[in-house]
C-alpha cells in the first residue's frame, strides 16, 4: 500500500487574546476536510508563537483535537513564522517520511506561492480543500499583494537552496 501524503496547515496569526484568528479558524477548516479526504494522513500543524499568545500550531491541534481528530494523527511544528519556514519543514517531513505529496491547507491566495515553493524543492502538491467565506474584500486584496510581493523573494530562495544542495551532493 502506498503511503499516504502530507497534509499541512499553514499558520495564521492569532488574535491578542491568544485565539485562532479569522484566517486561522478557516486554515483549520481546510485541514479538517482534508483530514477525511485522506483519512490514513498524517496533518502538520504549522506556526511558531508570534506576538500573542502560544504558537499558532497548538491552537490548531487543540482545536483539531476538539473536533475528533486522533492525536496520534497531528505532528506540529512550533516554531516556523513564515510560509518558507513551513514549507522546508513541509519538505524534510515529506521526503524523511516518504509522503508522495502534500496537501497544502491554506488561503487560496497564499496557495501559488506555496505550491512554486514544494515543486521546487521536489515535491509534489496538491490543493488542500476550499470553502466557506475567506476574508472580506479589502483583506483578500492586501492579502494577494503581499503575495505577489513575497513570491519572487521565496521562489530565488527555495532555487538557491536547490541549487547549493545539488553542489554538495
């Protein structure tokens, strides 16, 4: 039997009382559709602490916990604070554990970059499930900026770790 892919949540900040942020609170509905789409993976909770309260992949596993995930699905990662540093995680987790791909769970406008990152680093994705209200319209648009702002910075990373790897080997 084949293994079974890499679901990953992508984190999102928290509120300042310490609680799963809008974009959290639908990243985690992403990852819980995911989880019954795949029902033997593996899910990876992404994202350190950042100015509030615990790390944002505890109040994911807490909450996918809550909602009836087994615990001995979820793995977290307590400690990236950016989509790069999550997708390196994603990449080792993938690679070490022999995943045949990942199901990235996250906004539809942070997906592109994430998806560029992991093909090429190697690794295959795919699109973790959609739905539901994603944001008002002001948001959704500084969200897409920022993306077209962060994409060629991460993408020349992700080569030049690509690149000095393959020198090494």
């Amino acid at each position: 039997m084949d293994n079974p892919p890499l679901i990953v949540i992508f984190g999102a900040a928290l509120t300042a009382d310490g609680r799963a942020s809008p974009a959290l609170v639908r990243r985690i509905g992403y990852g819980r559709r995911a989880a019954e789409a795949w029902p033997e993976a593996l899910v990876l909770s992404s994202g350190g602490v950042g100015r509030f309260g615990p790390s944002e992949a505890s109040v994911m596993i807490a909450d996918l916990i809550a909602g009836g995930l087994p615990r001995e699905r979820l793995a977290a990662d307590h400690v990236s604070l950016d989509t790069l540093q999550t997708v390196l995680v994603a990449v080792r987790m993938a690679r070490d554990e022999g995943h045949p791909f990942v199901v990235a769970c996250s906004d539809g406008y942070h997906l592109p970059r994430i998806r560029l990152m992991l093909a090429i680093l190697g690794v295959r994705s795919v699109a973790g499930p959609q739905g539901g209200a994603r944001g008002p319209w002001p948001h959704r648009l500084r969200m897409a900026a920022r993306e077209v702002a962060a994409l060629p910075y991460d993408a020349a990373i992700v080569i030049w770790r690509r690149l000095t790897a393959a020198a090494r080997r």
